[in-house]
C-alpha cells in the first residue's frame, strides 16, 4: 500500500533536514545560527540595495527562479537568475555550458552582493565556476548541497548548508525547505490593500 511507504518517506525527510548541516568559513556551526547570520547578510544586502543571484541546474534552477521571485516579491530584495532563453544559449553557444552562469555574474556581480548556489551533487561545473567568480568579486557566498559530504561546492561558501541525503528527488526536497525557511526569515509585511467590490455583486 502508498501509505505503508509514505510515512517512513516522511520521516526520512525529517530526520535529513533535522541533521542538516552548516559551516561557516568550514567549521561547524547550529543551524538555527547559521539561519540567523544568512538572515542578517539578506537584510543588510536589502538595505544596501544589492543582488541576490541563484543558480542551479534542472530541479536547482526551478527552485532559483521560485526562490528569486519570492525574494522580489515577499522580501522586497533585486534578485537575479540566469534563466532567460537568449542568454543561456549564446553563452552555451560562444563559452561553453559551464560558463553559463559564470560569465553573466563577472559582468554584473558588485562587491557585496550574495550568490546561492544550488546543486545536490555539490560537483556541477557550471556552478563551480560561478562561486569561483563571486569569491574574486567579494560577494557572500552561501551553498546548498547534498550527495556526497567532500563535495566541492560544500567547502566554497561563507555559509555552507549540507544536507546528507543520497538521492536526487530527496536532496531537491529539502533544498525546497531550507530555502523557503531563509523566505520566511526575510519576507516583508505587505502593505494592505483595500479591494473594491464591483457594485450590485456580493459574496
């Protein structure tokens, strides 16, 4: 039956994200401080009016762009993904796919930005690249990763966050979380807004 699958599922994905790891300049830190320092880095950036950038491949890219434009929406932040069609395939086209994000990012990353870099395996070239180019530019650096604990892009980042999980469909989920976690940390209160009703309709 589903549902005899269903719980232990879900009790995996708690017991990943409980155990998830951060590290900050690569020493070990609690989570809820590393929540709390990315939490601060975003509200300062906020005030200075700087970037956000995201990148990732396939599910990772997904979740860049939503996570982008909850940033702009809810957070109140300028956010920046690599994702329009004419940009990908001239850079794939002219530099190679493993520039696509790096090469964007040299041209209009500042000093103090931030970069997120997103892969499950911690091994995609293409996001390498990009955290090695933010590093020269003095941007802070946060990852998310999974897979494999040695991973490269888990020793890169100011801010490391790890999640120990082997498969791809898992990692994302959690990924999805941790993200929507730093959302909720940063988002703004909305402004109220009074809607009219059209005259002679009622609910």
């Amino acid at each position: 039956m589903v549902s005899d699958h269903w719980k232990p599922y879900v009790s995996r994905l708690y017991a990943l994200l409980a155990a998830t790891s951060c590290r900050a300049k690569g020493r070990e830190i609690p989570l809820d401080r590393g929540f709390a320092r990315w939490q601060a880095l975003t509200v300062s950036l906020r005030q200075r009016r700087g970037t956000v950038y995201l990148v990732g491949n396939g599910a990772s890219a997904s979740m860049a762009s939503h996570t982008a434009a909850d940033l702009a929406k809810n957070g109140a932040l300028h956010t920046e993904v690599f994702s329009d069609l004419a940009l990908i395939t001239a850079v794939s086209n002219d530099l190679g796919y493993d520039q696509v994000f790096s090469h964007p990012l040299s041209v209009r990353a500042r000093a103090g930005d931030m970069l997120v870099a997103i892969s499950s395996s911690g091994r995609s070239s293409n996001v390498l690249r990009a955290v090695r180019v933010a590093r020269r530019r003095r941007l802070a650096i946060v990852t998310l990763s999974a897979m494999s604990p040695d991973n490269p892009l888990r020793r890169l980042g100011a801010f490391n966050f790890f999640v120990e999980a082997a498969r791809y469909g898992v990692a994302e989920t959690c990924h999805a979380a941790l993200l929507h976690h730093w959302m909720d940390l940063v988002e703004m209160p909305s402004p109220r807004r009074s809607i009219a009703r059209p005259a002679g309709r009622s609910r």
